[in-house]
C-alpha cells in the first residue's frame, strides 16, 4: 500500500497524491468537511498523510490527530507544513484557526518532555524531524526551493540549532516563514 492522502489540498494538490479537500477544486478527489471525523478512510489505510498549509485552519487538532492515527498504517509518516505564528502569512490569512510554533507538535509525540499530552497515549506518534525557514522549508514533495538568503550565509542552520531561543527572544524582530513537521506512526 502507497497511499498518499494530500489534506487540504486546494487547487494545488501535491503529484501522485489523493487530494481531499472542503472545495470542489480542480484536482480535488475527495470532497470533504476536513472538521467532520471521520473521514472517509478505512482504518490503517493510508501510508503518508501531508497537510501543506491546511492544518492551521481546522477546528481541533486533538481529534485530526487522532484521526490520521486512525487511517495511518503502522509507520506511516504525518508531514505538516504550516506558516509559522510570526509569519505575515498566518497573521494575514482570516481563516487561520491555530498559530503553530516550533514545539506545537511535542503534546501529539510520545517522547515529549512536556509531561503530558492532548490524546491518548496508543494515538501519540514519534518525532522523526521539525524545521523552521525564513523562506520554504525543504519538504519530502518539493523539488526546487526559491533563493533564500538566510539559508545560504547558515542563519537557519542557527536558528534550527537554537530554536528556543530564537522564538523566545527574536521571532517578532526576524519572523520566519514556515515550519516543517515529520511524525511516524508506531508500529503497534
């Protein structure tokens, strides 16, 4: 099984994906209420979920993370990309719901230090990376990135190698674009 569901995906659905959207877009394959559970997937159905840019709107993230739980096979990978709460491209949108930050996933993760979670621990996934990029994170489906600066003199290896720091004390002097998430399933 190599099922790929793209949530969220608007008109620009990710290649060889199955889109699934609110929207009856072009390249939408899946019309649904992402905010009604479930979706219409069977149980450990899917091998990669992929949320670019569409999880900051949606209503609860506790229960979409359940969910991908749910439909995910054992040592599926869950990819969110998202803006990062300084981000003008959070703060713009009107329909964001949720500011995601660098630690946003660590109460969905099973090695969390934060002592304690959002879901159920048999619904918790494992930490594989996280990323931030004053730009555009690299990404399992992007090919090409646009020029960032900020990459080339190694400000973002810095700022990912310190990124505490960084969104405590200078996030709103030198806001960052986007941040990058890969979760896996545990093998049960």
């Amino acid at each position: 099984m190599n099922k790929i569901l793209d949530v969220g995906c608007g008109s620009s659905k990710i290649e060889g994906t199955i889109g699934m959207d609110h929207l009856d877009l072009p390249g939408v394959d899946i019309i649904h209420d992402l905010n009604h559970i479930p979706w219409p997937f069977e149980s450990e159905s899917v091998s990669k979920i992929i949320f670019c840019h569409s999880i900051s709107h949606l209503n609860d993230i506790s229960a979409i993370m359940i969910e991908c739980n749910r439909i995910l096979c054992a040592g599926g990978s869950l990819e969110i990309l998202a803006p990062h709460y300084s981000s003008d491209n959070f703060n713009t949108d009107p329909t964001h719901k949720m500011s995601i930050g660098y630690r946003s996933m660590n109460y969905f993760i099973k090695e969390s230090n934060f002592g304690y979670s959002y879901i159920p621990e048999e619904y918790l996934f494992r930490l594989v990376s996280v990323r931030l990029s004053y730009r555009e994170c690299q990404t399992s489906w992007r090919t090409k990135l646009k020029f960032n600066f900020f990459r080339i003199i190694g400000l973002e290896k810095i700022l990912n190698s310190f990124p505490r720091i960084y969104e405590r004390f200078f996030c709103w002097i030198f806001p960052i674009s986007e941040v990058y998430f890969v979760l896996k399933k545990s093998n049960k």
